[in-house]
C-alpha cells in the first residue's frame, strides 16, 4: 500500500460520518491481521513524514495501540528489522516533532516498547540513555514529557527497571527541583513513589532516600499553589509508599504528620485533597501505630479531625430528612466512620477511647442532634477495636 493511499485510510478513522469511519476501521483491522508489518511501518512513516498534524496524531495513538495489546502480542510477532526500524524511528521522531500533543502521544509508543522489550527479559540501553538526555534538556516540554514516562515505566516495569535506579534516583532528584515546571517536579515525585515501592533491599532505599524532603517540598508547593490536581497526586504517591514501604519515609514523618494534620484541618482545602490528608494518616496509624501512639497531641488532632468529618457530612437541619437519605449520599460519613474504625484497630482503646469519651460526652450534651448523632457514631465505631478497654465503663458510657 502507497503512503498517500494509506494517509487517506487513517484521515476516514478520523471522519463523523459513522458509516464511512465503520468501513475505514474494518478496513485497517483487516490490514493490520494480514499484513501487519506493512501496517507497522507504515504508521512511522505517517508519524515521522506527514505534514498532518491530525493524521501524525492518529498513527502515534495506532501505533501504540497496535503493540499495548499483550493478548495480542503483536510486538513479538514483527521480525527483529522490523522492530529496529520502529524502535529507532521513534526515538528519532519524538525530538524533532514539534506538536505537544503529537509528540506526548509518540511518548506513549515509546513506552509501550520499553515495557515490551523489558518485560520480555531483553534489554534497550539506547532507549534510558535517550531518556536521560531528555531529561535534562533547556525545552521544558520535553522534560515534561521524558518525567511522565519515568511515572508510567516505573509503574509498569518495576523490577526490570530496577538496574536503571542509580540513574534514576539522580536524574529524579534533578526534577524535583527543575524551576519551570511543577509537571516534572510532581512526575518525578511519582516516579520515586512508585520506584520504592519495588525495592527491597536498604541500598536500593539508600537510592532515593536523599530525595524525601524535596518530595515533601513538592506538595507543600502544590498547597501553596491550590494546586487539587497535583496535591492529590503527591498525597496518593505518599500513601501508597507509607502503605508498601513505611520505613523508607521515616525521615520525614514527623513532619508528614504535622502536614496532613494542617492540610486536613483547613476548611478552604477542597475535600478531596483533605479527605487523602486523612488517608495518610489513619495508613500511619496502621502501619506504625507507636509513632501516634507516643504522641497523644497528634492523636487528639486525629480524632478532632474525623468527628469534624462527621459533623460537616450532615448538611440538613432536621433528622428525619438525614435518616431518609439514600446510602450513596452519606459516603463522607461512611469515610469517617471506617477511619474511626480502623484508628480503633491500630491505636487500640488505650490511646484512643480516652479521647473518644472526653470529646463524645461534650457533644452527647449538645442540643443540636447533629452534635448528638456525631458522638454516638464515634463511640459505635471504635467499639470493637476497643472492646476490651470499652467493656469495664461501657454502663458508664451508657449513662
């Protein structure tokens, strides 16, 4: 098939007319059974050739689609020139492309090879050694580009990309100080979070650890900034490195809790970023319950905390309206209550139902039934983490 002929094929993918676009899609998907390295080649020459912005933009995402399919394992079926000639045209193309988007999608192609060839037990050196040239580029669009694909491949790939650390760990580290762009800053984050999440031994911790406060720096950047988007983002990457590595942030957890406490008090943070300021804590509480534990000041807030989840959850003023709502419109109450739930089971009745009652009978006193209502919930849900501390004053907290 010629190029132009081709070009005219993928600009049919791209029309409204549902029955033209139909015939065009089995069209390609017939091509791409029967001859699939024709096709393969074909789609490089459209992203490296095409003056089509459009049509560049289509063959990247083809592309890309052609080799994500592991059911298909298209990848594997291309000869070893074929695959030679994609896997240079794509390391070519993507610095001369001169679209954002175009260039972000051919990003994506390079990923799935990498994923390909390193999850297959092979290896591409030329593929790291383009990327960190990449990375420390003046044009800040191709950082951009090169930290987001660090954040998919070390989520993909974890352990093959395990003896790429020592440079990643320093070309991150780079990035979480780059001083145009709070993408890579937050990308390079993630990457980090999600490398350290495969390590396993305290030399490969030792790799990132110098990072920490510059990963901490970066999210109180993004608070600063009432940055949702990327505060949730770096709040996720902390809690799923406290939930699989807790002790790789032991350096800054202090100051961690001291953060989550501050982000999760402020009314004016919008809820889902405090919501996941909540969730880093109750993740600490459980997976190192003796740093809370020592704290009563820290635990007092924690509590002050979800009681004040409850009591915002309810937005109506009379009772009977509450208890006819449906089950999906009390999800933040839910949330409190699982997290008083699961504090109950990590910080046990010693630390935590003292506190409990003292707040619980101040608001059990209060006319206001929402006030009622919240203590009630917070002493049921901590009942059975503290059963055993809760049983001997259990007539008393009756009364």
């Amino acid at each position: 098939m010629e190029l132009s002929e081709f070009e005219a094929l993928l600009g049919c993918l791209l029309l409204p007319d549902n029955e033209k676009r139909n015939q065009a899609e089995k069209v390609y998907e017939k091509l791409k059974q029967d001859k699939l390295e024709e096709i393969t080649i074909l789609l490089l020459k459209v992203c490296t050739i095409t003056t089509t912005e459009q049509l560049r933009s289509i063959a990247a995402i083809l592309l890309r689609s052609l080799f994500a399919r592991s059911e298909e394992r298209l990848w594997y079926k291309c000869s070893n020139s074929t695959k030679e000639i994609i896997k240079e045209g794509i390391l070519q193309r993507i610095e001369k492309e001169t679209s954002n988007y175009v260039r972000g999608r051919l990003g994506d192609v390079l990923v799935v090879l990498i994923v390909n060839i390193q999850g297959s037990g092979s290896s591409w050196p030329q593929a790291f050694q383009f990327l960190a040239t990449l990375s420390q580029s003046n044009v800040v669009e191709l950082r951009e580009l090169v930290f987001s694909m660090y954040n998919q491949l070390t989520s993909y790939i974890g352990l093959p990309f395990k003896p790429y650390y020592p440079t990643l760990s320093q070309l991150t580290k780079m990035g979480l100080t780059d001083p145009q762009s709070i993408k890579v800053r937050v990308n390079a984050l993630n990457a980090n979070s999600n490398a350290v999440t495969f390590c396993k031994q305290k030399s490969e911790y030792d790799l990132f650890s110098p990072s920490l406060k510059l990963m901490l720096d970066v999210l109180v950047q993004c608070l600063n900034n009432s940055d949702e988007s990327n505060s949730l983002s770096c709040l996720q990457s902390f809690i799923e490195i406290e939930f699989m590595s807790s002790a790789f942030l032991k350096p800054v957890t202090s100051d961690l809790i001291l953060l989550c406490i501050q982000i999760a008090s402020q009314a004016n943070i919008i809820s889902s970023v405090r919501q996941a300021s909540v969730e880093l804590l109750v993740t600490i509480s459980e997976s190192r319950p003796s740093i809370i534990n020592k704290n009563r000041d820290v635990v007092r807030k924690l509590v002050e905390i979800l009681l004040n989840m409850l009591l915002e959850s309810s937005d109506d003023d009379d009772l009977l309206k509450w208890t006819k709502k449906e089950e999906d419109s009390r999800d933040y109450v839910s949330m409190a209550e699982e997290y008083l739930d699961r504090v109950s089971f990590a910080l046990g009745g010693e630390t935590l139902l003292p506190v409990i009652i003292e707040y619980a009978s101040v608001l059990l006193k209060n006319e206001n039934w929402k006030n009622r209502r919240t203590g009630l919930l917070a002493i049921s849900q901590i009942g059975e983490g503290c059963t055993q501390s809760m049983k001997p004053i259990l007539s008393q907290i009756l009364r």
